[in-house]
C-alpha cells in the first residue's frame, strides 16, 4: 500500500500541461478584445505558443492597448522574450524567487541559481531603458525561507540597484512547508530578528513587510 501511494504522488497525468499544443487557444484568442494579459506558469518564457500570441497582437498593433503580467521563475529570461515584451502598453514581471543560491536550489530543483543571475542581469539593462517594464520579487514564504527573507531583500537592493520592496506571499501548501510548524524558540528568534530590522529599516514599505511577518509568524501557530 505504501509504495502505492508513493506511485501515485508521482504518476502525473501530463495531458492536463499539453493544452498548449493541443487546443485551438491561439487562433480562439485571436477573437477576443483584451486590455490586461495573466501568463503564469509552467515557465511562459519557454512557452512557444505564448510567443505565437505575443506576435499576433505585436503584428495586429493590438499591443500598444494592452496591459501584461508575468509570473516566472527568472531562471529563462532571454532578449528574445524581453524584445517582445516591450512592444506592450505595460509589462509587470513577477519574479518568484524564494531564495539565494544553494538555498534556492533546495527549494526549486533543478533549477540554478546562475541562470536567476544571467535573468536578472539581461533585465536591469532592459529595465534602465523601458519605461512600461515594472519589475517586482515576490517569494513563497514557508518554514524553509522565513528566516532570510531579508537577505532576499538585499539581495535586490544590491543587484537591481533600486529599493525595491519585496511582496510577500504565504505558502497555502503543502502543511509540511507550514509557517506553523516552527517551534517557539525558533519563532521567538525570528520574530526578533525582522524587530530589529524593521526598527533600522529607512524605507517604510520595508519597515513595513518586516513588521507583517513578525505577527505573520505570530499568527500561523495552528494547522487545520
């Protein structure tokens, strides 16, 4: 019985990820009067079917009334995606990235942190010159990452050479991941730690996110 309900956590039915190529998406979309555009994942920037659409509504001149958002991995960042994206009224990126480095490998094998890196930096330089490419870092936060989220914080500090403030997102699932399951010892440790920083913090947004998560880990104490 154990090995079959192991089976059956990794026997995956695929064909609910094959509509892309096999649906009538692109051409149904075609159809459609749209202003605001939601990509999230699988990866969009791998996604060729994506590109299909992007190309439609740059060569239908659709683009200029359109608003889009992205959320991605930041690991496929590629000139080619940016130099389709900017043809847009308005680009949002949301970059999930729940860690730095080793820390993000354990959390999102097999993915690799250069890859993040080589993103990140073909997007400052786009970002410097694009004044409709608004860019933001928005990290699950579990068990795994509470205690660096600041370290996430500079890190874009640092790279993206801006104060730009993270969103914060609460893991929902899986339990095992819960916030909930810190002990008190550690939850009295990491309370303090984002006190501190959120009382040395100049930027109020920041200030602002460490004072949420100290009673964030205050409030995630039960698990249903």
């Amino acid at each position: 019985e154990k090995k079959g309900a192991l089976k059956s956590v990794y026997n995956l039915n695929t064909s609910d990820f094959d509509w892309p190529d096999t649906s009538n998406f692109v051409q149904d979309f075609k159809e459609l009067d749209v202003d605001r555009i939601y990509f999230t994942g699988g990866e969009p920037s791998i996604n060729e079917k994506h590109y299909e659409i992007l190309d439609y509504l740059i060569e239908s001149d659709k683009c200029k009334n359109i608003t889009l958002e992205y959320n991605t991995n930041a690991i496929s960042i590629t000139k080619r995606f940016l130099n389709k994206i900017i043809n847009f009224k308005t680009v949002i990126l949301t970059l999930s990235i729940d860690a730095l480095e080793e820390k993000f490998y354990y959390l999102r094998y097999p993915g690799k942190w250069e890859l993040v890196n080589r993103s990140v930096k073909i997007l400052k330089e786009y970002n410097s010159n694009c004044k409709n490419l608004f860019v933001n870092v928005t990290p699950t936060i579990s068990i795994f990452n509470i205690d660096s989220i600041n370290v996430i914080q500079d890190w874009i500090n640092n790279k993206m050479e801006a104060t730009t403030p993270i969103n914060l997102h609460i893991l929902e699932g899986p339990n095992w991941m819960h916030l909930g399951l810190l002990g008190e010892k550690s939850r009295k440790k990491i309370q303090l730690h984002y006190e501190n920083l959120s009382n040395n913090a100049t930027n109020e947004v920041i200030r602002n996110n460490y004072k949420n998560l100290v009673n964030i880990i205050e409030k995630s104490r039960i698990i249903d």
